[in-house]
C-alpha cells in the first residue's frame, strides 16, 4: 500500500506551519500521500483534538500513520511519542491527544521520540510538529520501525472523559466537541439513549432555564430555529438547532456540564 500519513493540529491555514510540516514529510518521503484531518481545531484544546481524532481514524486504511499536534506544553519537559497499535502508527505529543484514537484501535507499544537520527538537526523549542513529529512520522511512513524511535514507555499519559451520570430524572453529561455549525456533541453514547428514554419528553437545562428538547433523527425534522437532538454521524447525542449554531445560543464550551432532564408528564423535574 502507498505510505499514508494523516494531519491534525491547532494551528490553523493563515501561518506557513502546516506547509513546513509537509514539506518536511515530502522531503524524507517523496511518495506519501498526506491527508488533512483538520488544522482548526480550537487552540490548545487537547479534549477537542482528541475527539476529531478519535471520528476521524477509524475511516483510514490499516498502516496510516497519524501525526496531530494541539500541544501547549511544547518545549517543556513533555515527552514526545509514537503509539503502535493494531491497525496504525500515531505520533504525538504526551498530553492525552493521541489516546482515545489509539485506544479504539488497540494500544500494543509506546515509544519515547529520542532517536534524533530521525529528527531535525536543529529542533526549535516551540515547533516540534515540524522539526520532531513530522519528521519522525516521515521516517516511519518510509519504513522504519517504530521501536527505533526511541525505548518504550508505559507511564504515557492517558485522557480521561467523563461518563454520563443516569437517574429517573435524567442525565447529567458533558461537553465532547462542538463542530463547525455549532452542534454541541456530548458523552452519551448511542448505546446509552434508552438510559434516557427520550419518548418521554426532554428539556435542556441552561443557566437557570429548562428549554423544551425535542428528540428527532434527522435536523429536518426541526422546525427553523427550535432546539432539539439527534444521535450524530459519531453516534452521540447532539444537541442542536436546525440552522443556528446551539453553542453560541446556549454559550457553550467544550468541557462544559450538561443537564438534560425527563419531562413527567406536564412537570419539569431537574
């Protein structure tokens, strides 16, 4: 298969970063193909690139190697990585980012990034995308085998996210993602959509205010502007308006709490 390498960061398409980094990839292997995943993911916001990560991997064929960097902590003492799993190769920071998209694919070896063979010969403080992970993802992608990257690790860091919290009332949740149109993507799971039993009837509730939530399969079904939601395309429930950007109604962040409430009747219980 045709060497496929896979890029996520933070930083954006006005600056010249992700340019530097391709042309660091060609340069070590002119035959890659590279795949955009995104570059707007919200600054620093590790919990979102994990999340984008996370959707995005599981559509690309076996052997990709996936390089994403949202890593405010660069130049400190956070070590760079490369995870072996199953399915794929991930390159990295150690701040989380990588960990549910590998999880998912079964986590077999991590490596500390320490061989400088495979780097830059000057490595910038504040660019390792460029001069460390892209360079090491290049190397990779031509061939080489991970464990020369450096010894492996155990001790990696490991991003947690919180459960949905379930009782007769409702549920209390979290924030995973909010995407380009505004829809807010929460923790529940698909699988746990009957915990909610939102035929019963479902309200939102937002700084001080219950607001009616009508479930419905398809953004459509809304009427222009109501409030509503669906199971996504990631199969978690979102909350959404048909039109309108829900975060910004609701202003809402990433890592925010939730609490979405089952309507008894004509009472409101939260």
């Amino acid at each position: 298969m045709k060497a496929l390498i896979s890029l996520l960061t933070d930083f954006g398409i006005s600056d010249p970063f992700v340019a530097e980094m391709k042309a660091v990839i060609f340069s070590i292997c002119p035959g890659v193909t590279v795949v955009d995943i995104s570059h707007t993911v919200e600054k620093f916001n590790i919990r979102g690139g994990a999340f984008v990560l996370s959707s995005a991997t599981p559509y690309f064929p076996s052997g990709t190697v996936h390089v994403a960097v949202v890593d405010p902590g660069v130049g400190s003492e956070r070590r760079p990585i490369a995870l072996e799993t199953n399915r794929s190769l991930f390159v990295g920071p150690d701040n989380g980012l990588l960990i549910l998209a590998a999880a998912r694919e079964g986590i077999r070896h991590v490596y500390e990034l320490t061989n400088r063979s495979l780097m830059a010969e000057a490595i910038s403080s504040t660019f390792h995308g460029r001069d460390i992970f892209a360079s090491v993802a290049a190397h990779l992608a031509s061939g080489t085998p991970p464990r020369e990257a450096g010894p492996e690790i155990t001790d990696y860091v490991k991003l947690l996210f919180a459960e949905p919290e379930f009782n007769r009332r409702g549920v209390n949740c979290e924030i995973l993602y909010i995407d380009g149109f505004g829809n807010i993507v929460t923790n529940i799971s698909r699988k746990r959509l009957a915990k909610l039993n939102p035929n019963r009837g479902l309200a939102l509730r937002n700084r001080g205010r219950h607001l009616p939530l009508r479930f419905v399969k398809t953004y459509s079904e809304l009427c222009e502007k109501e409030l509503g939601c669906l199971v996504g395309s990631h199969g978690f429930i979102e909350i959404v308006y048909r039109q309108e950007s829900a975060a910004r109604r609701l202003n809402a962040r990433i890592g925010d709490d939730l609490r979405i409430t089952v309507l008894l009747g004509t009472t409101e219980n939260s």
